[in-house]
C-alpha cells in the first residue's frame, strides 16, 4: 500500500509494502501536519514564526523545537558553520534539519506499530526498512539533475537513509551560465548515504554547501557516504558508496 | 515551476536575492519576443566565507566517473527540492519587474 500526498510544500510518499495500513499511514501524514504546523515559516500561526516575532521566551518553546534547535546546533559545530538555521536577516529558518528530523521520527510511528518493511520519502530524503512487496531490499534510484526523467544510480540503503542536495531542475529553460568559457566548477547534486535519513539530510545540506570540498568532508566522515554530480556531468563516489549500489 | 511564460516585456530582469537556506540565490531572466528565453543565476551559495578543514593526504583520491543512465526500475527516487523555494521566489520577482 502506497500513498502520495504534498504536505510542507512537497510530495510525501508513504509505502508500507503489501500491508493494507489505512489507518496507520493516516497517523503518519497526521504527524507531518503536526510538524508542519509547528516548524513552517510560511505559516503566520507556527511556532518557529512567533519565535522569529520575539513572540516567545526560549524557555517557553515546545520539547520539538528545543530538540530541533539542539540538533541544529550541532551540526553546525560538526559542520564549521556550513549549517547554520539562522539566516542573514537574524530570524530562524530550521527547515533544513527538520525535514530528516520528521522522516526519522514518522518511520518510529511504522515501528513501534510494528510495521518492519516500509518506506517514508519527503521530497527526495528516504527512509526505508526491511523489505519492498516482492521480498526485495528496497532500491532508491538517484535522479539526473540533468535529466529529470532519468536514473544514474541505484542504491539499495538497507535500512540507512538517503538524501540528495543540489542547485535546481534542469530542463525547464534554466541553465548555469556560471562563466560560459571559463572551467565550471559546480557541483549540482550531492546524494548522502547515513545511518538514517536525519544523519544523511543534514550532512547532505552542509556537504552541499562546502562545493567540491563537500565530497571529501563526507568521505572523511565516520558513517557517510556520498555521490556528488558536477555540472560536466561527472560524478565522484566515496569509497564505500559503490559496495551500497546495484551492479 | 510553474510560471506563465508569455506577455513579458523584452529585456533583462534581475529577481531579487532568495535564501536557500545554505545561501543565497539570485536569479536573472532574460525575456526575448515576450518569452522567457534564458536564466541567469547571479548569486549561487558557493561564496562561503568559513571553510572546513580536510586533510586531503589522509583521504584516498577519489574517482571520478561519467554519470550513465541506469534502469528505472526502482522503488523510490532520491533527487534535489532543496532550493525550489527560493529560485522561484527570486524568478518571480525578475518576471514581476518584467511584466509591469
């Protein structure tokens, strides 16, 4: 059984395989809403938006934000700043941790119910467990950036979670003009293998970040592993990404 | 995206700076014959000032390999949203200028 709906401003698929889990994928997309409504800074009625107002004393925010901040913080010392909520204007924008964070903690709800073959994806973050219908490790496809349509590698996570950060869709009339003439150094998408999709989203923000460093970063890093697509269209694997890919 | 592509004034709009959470994007559309006919991104999240430290002798080189198209029978796709928001915050705001 497999659902589909667009929640915090992005598809969220929810597969808990042959299972027929009416109730139980409700509860999951119940638990999406509760995060969006507490966490989006596109809602004038949300937590995060009060905060930013001056609306709410620190020791008076919910148990969630404080967790969310406190991972937040975190990764940017792990990261030396590369992450970092707090944007130029000085407001608070946690919506690049709490993506993985409500992946991680909806794939709980599955498992505690009992659930032990299913996948949760959130626009293009996964979390996958056990099985898919057929008995198979659950496989993820990473997208071409350049092509939508397209798969270039298939990773199967088995039980570890996978997030992908990059630039923007090509193919729509958009194009990096970024010195036509000149070596284009840009890298667009960087996929990041974790112990669970909190770990691959979050490094996989960062990484991004760092540009070509990020690749090393993530290779360096105990746990992660990470496939980064520049914009020849080449790509870089750490050393242990092949050994999670189908042949 | 979707974006009404047609009725634009002929010329170069720049949109105004949008946060992508690791940085800032700005986009410039160019509208030829009242069509959007080519982006530009002017500001791209690659000018961090901090920097992180790698030590690269104690990492093996990596490889590097051309990408290739693999069979699509997949269960789940892992691929980029990340800045959706903010390149369409900063384009509508180049097509706001183009279109008044």
């Amino acid at each position: 059984m497999r659902e589909t709906r667009i929640l915090m401003g992005m598809p969220i698929t929810v597969d808990v395989g042959g299972a027929p889990m009416g109730e139980l994928i409700e509860a999951v997309f119940g638990y999406f809403e509760d995060i969006d409504r507490r966490f989006s800074t596109y809602r004038a009625d949300s937590e995060i938006t009060a905060i930013n107002r001056g609306d709410v004393a620190v020791v008076d925010r919910s148990g969630e934000m404080m967790e969310v901040m406190a991972i937040a913080e975190q990764t940017k010392i792990e990261t030396a700043g590369y992450f970092d909520i707090r944007k130029p204007d000085g407001s608070l924008d946690p919506s690049g941790i709490v993506k993985g964070w409500a992946i991680r903690n909806a794939a709980g709800i599955l498992q505690r119910a009992g659930v032990s073959d299913f996948f949760i994806e959130a626009g293009g973050d996964i979390q996958s467990c056990g099985k898919n219908a057929s008995g198979l490790d659950w496989s993820v496809g990473i997208r071409n950036p350049f092509n939508a349509d397209e798969i270039i590698k298939v990773v199967c996570p088995r039980g570890r979670g996978v997030a992908t950060s990059g630039t923007y869709v090509r193919g729509q009339h958009i194009y990096n003009p970024h010195g036509i003439g000149s070596p284009i150094q840009d890298i667009v998408s960087l996929t990041v293998i974790g112990a669970d999709v909190l770990e691959a989203d979050r490094f996989a923000t960062a990484a991004f970040a760092m540009g070509r460093d990020g690749i090393h970063f993530i290779e360096q890093t105990p746990r992660l592993e990470g496939y980064v697509v520049d914009a020849n269209g080449r790509a870089t694997p750490t050393t242990g990404f092949g050994a999670l890919c189908l042949p | 995206m979707k974006l009404a592509a047609k009725g634009y004034a002929d010329g170069v709009y720049t949109g105004p700076t949008a946060d992508a959470y690791y940085g800032i994007i700005q986009i410039q559309a160019l509208v030829q014959g009242g069509q959007l006919t080519a982006l530009k991104v002017l500001k791209y999240p690659s000018d961090r000032r901090t920097s992180i430290s790698i030590n690269r002798q104690a990492l093996p080189m990596l490889r590097d390999e051309a990408i290739s198209a693999q069979s699509a029978n997949v269960d789940i796709i892992s691929g980029a949203t990340l800045t959706s928001r903010a390149f369409i915050q900063s384009l509508r705001g180049a097509l706001k200028k183009a279109s008044s």
